[in-house]
C-alpha cells in the first residue's frame, strides 16, 4: 500500500463507532460546566481515542476470526452504524444544552449560556481529522521502516523491531520534545511572572515580615507570590476594627527559591527568620503549604491572623514558580521534600521549648500545598502526635494520609463525606454543618479536609481511565449533576479537563473554598471565647475580601 493510501485509507469500522460513541459521551456532564469552544476540542481528543481504542480491538478481532462478512453485509453494517451514529449526535448534542444548564443551576450560576451544537460538531470533526491525520503519518512512517528492515531480517523480526522503533520515537517525541518543550516555555514564562509584583503589593515597613526592616530575607528574593503573602499581612488596624481590641502586628515568614541552595537552607533560614522575629513567643505557629508558583491562600492566613487578633506566626516556602498542575507532574517530588523539610526544622526548633511555652503548632496547604505537608507523616497518628491540629483544602487524590482516611471509611459513608473512626480526629466537610458530622466527642488535635464534593483537584486520578469512581455510586455529593456517569476514557478526560475551569465556579463547588475556612479554623483552632457569633462576623469579612 503506497503512502497515498495510507493517509487517504477510509475510516475503519470498529474506529468510526468507537470514536462516535466517546465523542457523544464526552458531551454528556461532568463535574463543571465548560463552554462550547472547550467541548468541541474534548469532543475531538476523545474521539481520537475512542477511535485508537477501537482500530486496535478491529485489528485484533481480524487476526483471531478469520470470518469476512460479504460485499453486501459490509455495505449494510455501514449503513445501520452510519445510521445510528448519527442519530446518536444529534440526541447528545441536542441535549448537552440542557445538561449544561442544569449544572449550571446545581452551582447557582447564570444559566443563560452561549452553546452552539453546530459548531462544536465542525470543530470536533474537523481537530479530529488533524489528529487522525497525523496518526496515519506516523503509521506510514512505521511502514516504512518496516518494509526497510524486512531487506535485512526476517519479516516478524523486522515487524517486531519497527513497532518498537516507532513506539519509542513516539515516546521519546511526545515526553523530550513537545512536553518537555512545553514545560519549558511555561518555565521561561513562569519564571518572569516570578520576578514581578502585583499590582497594590508594595515592600512592607515592618520588621514582623520576611521582605520587610531587618529581614534576613530579601524583599526581591521572594518571588512575586512571596511578596504578595507578607506585603498584604493584615494590618493591626484592621485587626483592631474587627476584635475592637488592640491588635498585634502579625508575623509571615517567607523562603523564596533564590538566594538557597536546597530546601533544606531554605527551611534553616526560615527558622532563623522565625526566631528575629519573635515567632515562637506568639500563641499560635502555623506552617502552611503552598501551591506550585508558591501561592498561599489568603483566606487561610487572613482568618487566622483575624481569629488571634494578629497574635500569630506563619512560614511559608518556595518550591517552584510552575503552576499548580504542571508543579504536580514535574515538581511532586521537591514539593514533599521541601514541606518535609519546613516542618522538621520548625518542629525541632519548637520542641527545643518548655512544653508549657510552646505555641500551638499548626498546619495548613491548599491542593498541592496539602500534599507538600500531609507528606512529612507516616499517617493521621503520626500526624496528630507532632501538630495541635491541621486544616487541607481541596486535597489532591494523590494525598497519602487523605487517602489512608478515605479507603478506611465507615461503612456506609459515602467517600465525598467520609467516616473515619467516628470523627475523632480528621473530619471532611463542604458546608460548615458537616463538621457537627458524626454527633459525638471530637477531642483536640483536630484534622479538618474542606473538600467539594464537584473539586476535580480532589477526585481526577489515573484510576479514572478504568475504574468507576465510588463518587458516582450511590446518592451523589453535592454539586454534582445526577445525569453524570462514567465511561472508559472519556471520563479521565473530562475531569482533568474539568481542572482548568475549578476556579471558575462560585465558592462551595469546584477549586472554590471562600469563607467555608473560617470554619475549618474555628473548629481545628478556635482561640480562648471565640464564638459562634465572631465565626459568622468573620465569614462575612471573609466572603467579601
């Protein structure tokens, strides 16, 4: 077959329904909304792998029977799955509007939606044709070789060795080449984003602050999110305008990639930045994880400064510039050793106190700032024995201890609101009221996981590709669209998809955690007569910063 026919070879059959019945159900709900444009690039990508899937069950059926249908039969398999297929896209695609609507309602969003079927139907036909397009290349590519190698081998050897050949300069191509090019521009990219500030973030006068007067750090060694987190410490005035108390100046603490060797000098400098500024007298210590450019959720460190009146301590390190999804992939490994490193150092530091002078010793991270702590323990005892209370937002699925908590729930709880050994240390909430979940003693150290039931940081997994999620068993979290389901694939897809749009939700559903960690303080930290009272009158506060 010359090369002509292989790229101009018509669709196969088990590839065409494959392709058509992924594509359909790549329309289908998810866990968040997503707009048109986005739906018919899914649409495209998961036909192309419907489309693999089933060109690799024909081709293996065609070597195991040895069975041809007729001229005739072809001709009208075609006809009845052409037939069907094209009924099906038209239902899908007629009732993906709704579908769209409906979770937009689940989330209290505007439900008047721009949705064009026609056209995500030419954009998905027409990237699909790009992608299949390419393949057919590389398999021309293959056949070349192959034929190549047959002059000097025997055929099954030389069929052997140019699969292989091929397969690995695919691989060599898609991971060294494109993903590592990729992750290259977004590192040049990222790195220049580092070396900026944000609008408003000015060089604080303080010396309670990494950046500040006396500093052992630099103010442009932080790096833009450093210098976000110490430059917009709640002001005592503030502080006092809330508690109508005299407040004190609060203490962030902040190690940014530049100017230390490893995370280990990080982690050293930042207990010698703790102990100039006092740190360790303070009631509360709090060592907070952080995100892959580094980010610190404001909310997390605003309330706790709020709660104890700016009588708080926090630290902070870098461990890349990245962002979040990419840091997961290329940089998990030095965010756990780095947040490994921070808490050993603190924690040496601090237990070098009088027991009866220490202060209490907290941990917070949100997504990947949740994995960088939760791996300095072996599990929630070891995590409890060494900390006086701990709040994660939005875990990542690939959390360890989360993970320990989850898989060993009670029997019945579902796992978007897990049970473990009746709430005695680690609860899960999404509303404030499922932290009263399950009635009944909750001693101190407390563990807190604020996760949404529609976070796709939480629930997206490699196990997704296969594997129906326990999520979609049984009554369904909240947020989540009832007409979800799971397919093969299709699913993993959509939700990794889902991550680029979790932040584009109102607070409570997806990425979005808002005033929810008041809360999540409160019940892990609350400080001598905080009431439930102060607990709303910060949300408020909270919910319109």
């Amino acid at each position: 077959m010359d090369g002509a026919k292989v790229v101009r070879r018509r669709l196969g059959f088990g590839g065409t329904l494959l392709a058509t019945l992924f594509a359909c159900a790549s329309l289908t709900p998810s866990l968040l909304p997503r707009t048109w444009l986005y739906q018919g690039v899914m649409g495209a990508v998961t036909a192309l792998l419907g489309y693999a899937v089933g060109a690799s069950i024909g081709a293996v059926a065609r070597l195991i029977i040895s069975y041809r249908p007729s001229e005739r039969g072809r001709r009208t398999a075609w006809q009845i799955m052409l037939a069907g297929c094209a009924a099906l896209a038209v239902v899908t695609l007629a009732y993906s509007y709704d579908w769209q609507r409906d979770l937009r309602a689940l989330m209290e969003m505007d439900t008047r939606i721009t949705w064009f079927p026609p056209v995500i139907f030419a954009v998905t036909v027409v990237l699909f044709c790009a992608g299949l397009t390419l393949a057919r290349l590389v398999r021309l590519g293959g056949r070349k070789l192959i034929t190549w190698l047959d002059r000097f081998v025997p055929a099954y050897v030389g069929h052997a060795i140019g699969v292989i050949v091929m397969a690995l300069l695919v691989a060599v191509f898609a991971n060294d080449v494109l993903f590592s090019a990729f992750v290259a521009r977004v590192s040049d990219i990222s790195s220049v984003a580092n070396q900026g500030t944000y609008p408003g973030v000015t060089r604080p006068g303080s010396a309670y602050v990494s950046g500040g007067t006396r500093s052992l750090v630099s103010w442009q060694s932080l790096g833009r999110e450093g210098r976000r987190f110490t430059g917009t410490a709640v002001t005592p005035a503030r502080l006092t305008a809330f508690s109508g108390r005299r407040a004190a100046q609060p203490i962030r603490v902040y190690v940014g990639l530049q100017g230390t060797s490893s995370p280990q000098a990080q982690a050293a400098l930042a207990v010698r930045e703790l102990e100039r500024t006092g740190a360790f007298q303070r009631p509360v210590l709090a060592v907070l994880g952080t995100t892959g450019t580094g980010w610190v959720d404001p909310a997390i460190a605003d309330t706790l400064e709020y709660m104890y009146n700016g009588r708080t301590a926090m630290v902070a390190l870098q461990y890349s510039y990245l962002p979040s999804w990419v840091s997961f992939l290329v940089d998990r490994n030095k965010a756990a050793a780095t947040g490994e490193a921070l808490f050993e150092a603190v924690y040496e530091r601090w237990s070098r106190l009088p027991a009866t002078e220490r202060p209490r010793l907290l941990l917070s991270g949100e997504s990947l700032g949740s994995f960088e702590l939760e791996e300095s323990f072996r599990d929630l005892t070891d995590l409890v024995s060494r900390a006086d209370g701990a709040m994660f937002v939005g875990p990542p699925n690939a959390n360890r201890i989360w993970q320990q908590l989850t898989y060993g729930r009670e029997r019945g709880s579902p796992v978007w609101r897990p049970v473990y050994r009746s709430g005695l240390t680690a609860r899960f909430a999404q509303n404030p009221g499922d932290l009263a979940e399950p009635p009944g003693p909750w001693p101190h150290p407390r563990v807190v996981y604020l996760q949404n039931a529609s976070d796709p940081v939480v629930w997206w997994s490699p196990r997704l590709i296969y594997d129906r999620p326990a999520w979609l068993e049984g009554v369904r979290g909240p947020g989540v669209n009832p007409e979800m389901n799971w397919f093969p694939l299709v699913t993993f897809w959509q939700v990794l998809v889902d991550m680029t749009a979790a932040l584009d939700v109102p607070a409570g559903h997806g990425h979005r955690y808002g005033a929810n960690i008041v809360d999540g303080w409160a019940a892990v930290a609350a400080p001598p007569g905080w009431t439930a009272g102060d607990t709303e009158r910060l949300r408020a506060l909270i919910s319109s910063s």
